[in-house]
C-alpha cells in the first residue's frame, strides 16, 4: 500500500494527495509531455533511459524490460508512455491489482503485437501465480497454458511475440529478486526540486493558458510537496481563484491567498498534517506518543495517519519515527511557531499510548 494509494482512507482525495483522481488524470493528458525531450527533471534516469532505447532503435529490435519505482505523482506513467512513442509501439495499460489470476494475465500477452509496451502499474500487487508466469514470458517469450484439472491437466506451450514490460511501483522492496532481476532497466524516480516544478508549473500554465509570473510559480513550486501531479493541481485551484476573486493574473500574492483558502500552507501541509503536528506537540508535549493514540488524538484511522500524512512529515523533518513513539522535531515547533517545553528531570520523557 502505498503512502498516497487510493485504498488508503484519505488518501485520494487530498488536495495535496499524489494519487491521480478522476479530474487529474483528464488533465494529465493534455499536460503529458510526448518524448524525452519535453519531460521535465529526472535527468539521470532520463539520460539512461534515452541510451538504452536508442540502443535499440539502432538493432532494429524491442527495448529492455524497465522497471520505474518512485512515489505516485513522478511521472511513471508518463515515462512508459514516452517509450512507446520513443519506440514507434502501441501500448497496452493495466495494473498489478486488476490481474488475480495466471489466465488474466495470459490473456493479454497472447494479444500482443509484435513490440508492443505492456505498461503494468502497481506491479507489486500482482497475483504470486501471474507472477510466476510473467517470470517465462519476460525471460522466454514464453507462456505454458494449463489446460484441465489435477492429473489430467496438460500445459500448452505458447509463444509470444517480443514485447516491452514497462513495470511500476511505488513499494520496490516488495518485488520478489526473480522479478526484479528480469528488468534490463531499473530507474528511480526522485522527488524533484523547486526549480524544477516551477518550470512545470510555466510548462502546464502555457497549455492551460493561464498567465502565470516567476513569482507566481515559484510560490505554487514551493508548495507541491516535490511531486509533479500536486504542482499542476494546485495550479489549477490558484487558476479559478484568480479568475473569480483577482484579474486572472497568478502573482506570488494571489497564489498565496489562494493556497491559504485551500489550507495548504508555506511548506505544503495541509489540514491533516498540521492536525498531526498540533495534536503532537499540544496534548503531548511534542512526544513520544503511540501511533494509535495519536490517531484518536486527530479522529484519523491509524493507517491514514501512518501512511498518509506521516511519509512527507518524516521526510520534511517534521516528525520522526522511534521505538518508544512518534516524536516532533524542533522544525515542528518552529513551524507551528510554538515554543518547545523544559526538557523534563533526568531527560526522559514519557510514552503516550501504543
């Protein structure tokens, strides 16, 4: 599961959330860039993969399984979608959860054409019995289909022509070595730099013809959470702010009134985040305190608190995990403009819940 999934309560429908909604992925569509070239950030991953695709070119012949990890809203499945088009292939798009069963997958390998891109997303989620077929048809080109029941099923061998599996995911340490060793590529996707969103903020402000200054977008940049999908949504909220309550000019001001309306403030924390480091640091001195606890502090399920708003307070230094509990961070107290309290006698403190 991952931090931003879908199935995670709260996690879809933030405004700050890197899962594509419906609303998202309409306009990712019209925002995603078509080749290399255009694809903004990821340099090194992007200088890799434009080698081993013109490698290919060059032999006439299909690309290399590539594997893409990265939290949602990086850009995978733009990438795998580039690599068809860098590669003159159509592609066909599934998920991990959407194949339960070996024959789901078999399937669709036997429809394949020839070069064909199998983008498979969430490829951690697979069934094991899809799995292990995958192993033959990516290493092989090859699939047994079983046929019958107990001592009287007899396996088929298929054929398959040669393909591209492009696999994603969002948890790399789930995938089995087996797996994982048959991808010719593995790329990282890293969360990107201001400078960087804010040339996707001007990037995505140009097609969606929304008149945007440096200031403007840098705001916006600053605000994203590092993640490409978070900086065009909420371009788009600061969008219909400045068309409804400014001249539809989108300045520094404007998207900071506009982001304040919306509850995502300075550093990109929203309601909840805030309502993570506020319980934290009010009824429990700044920690340690248990996870359930805390929870029930902010009238959150333990695992929206955990897997939602957690990953990015960790790694903005806002909060740490210990063994003893959750603990906030001298950035938490700054940043709430809250003053921390008198270390207490002997230095240790106390453990709030489980």
């Amino acid at each position: 599961m991952s931090p931003d999934d879908d199935s995670v309560p709260g996690g879809a429908d933030r405004l700050v959330g890197a899962v594509a909604d419906g609303e998202d992925l309409a306009v990712e569509a019209a925002l995603r860039p078509r080749d290399l070239s255009e694809f903004i950030g990821q340099g090194r991953v992007r200088e890799q993969l434009d080698l081993v695709l013109a490698a290919a070119r060059a032999r006439g012949g299909t690309a290399d399984h590539v594997l893409l990890s990265g939290s949602p809203g990086l850009g995978k499945t733009t990438l795998s979608m580039i690599i068809a088009a860098e590669m003159a292939a159509p592609i066909r798009i599934t998920s991990g959860p959407a194949i339960q069963h070996a024959g789901d997958l078999a399937s669709i390998l036997s429809s394949l054409t020839e070069g064909e891109v199998l983008f498979l997303d969430e490829i951690h989620r697979m069934s094991r019995p899809a799995e292990e077929m995958l192993y033959m048809a990516m290493e092989d080109f090859r699939v047994d289909v079983v046929v019958g029941k107990g001592p009287g099923a007899t396996a088929i061998p298929l054929e398959l022509p040669p393909f591209t599996l492009v696999g994603a995911t969002t948890r790399a340490g789930l995938l089995p070595p087996p797996l994982r060793d048959r991808f010719g590529f593995t790329g990282h996707m890293e969360f990107y730099e201001p400078a960087e969103l804010e040339r996707v903020v001007h990037r995505s402000a140009g097609l969606l013809s929304v008149e945007v200054s440096a200031e403007g977008a840098a705001e916006i940049a600053s605000r994203s959470r590092g993640t490409p999908r978070i900086a065009n949504r909420l371009l788009r909220r600061v969008r219909d702010y400045a068309q409804v309550r400014a001249d539809g000019v989108v300045n520094r001001e404007v998207a900071a009134r506009a982001l304040e309306v919306y509850e995502v403030d300075a550093r990109g924390l929203d309601r909840l985040d805030r309502a993570v480091l506020r319980a934290l640091l009010d009824l429990f001195g700044g920690g340690p305190v248990g996870l359930s606890t805390l929870a029930v502090a902010v009238g959150e399920e333990r695992e929206t608190v955990e897997e939602v708003a957690e990953p990015f307070l960790v790694r903005e230094g806002l909060l740490a995990r210990t063994p003893r509990g959750r603990v906030a961070t001298p950035a938490a107290w700054r940043h709430l403009d809250r003053t921390p309290p008198a270390p207490a006698a002997g230095g240790q403190g106390g453990l709030f819940g489980t």
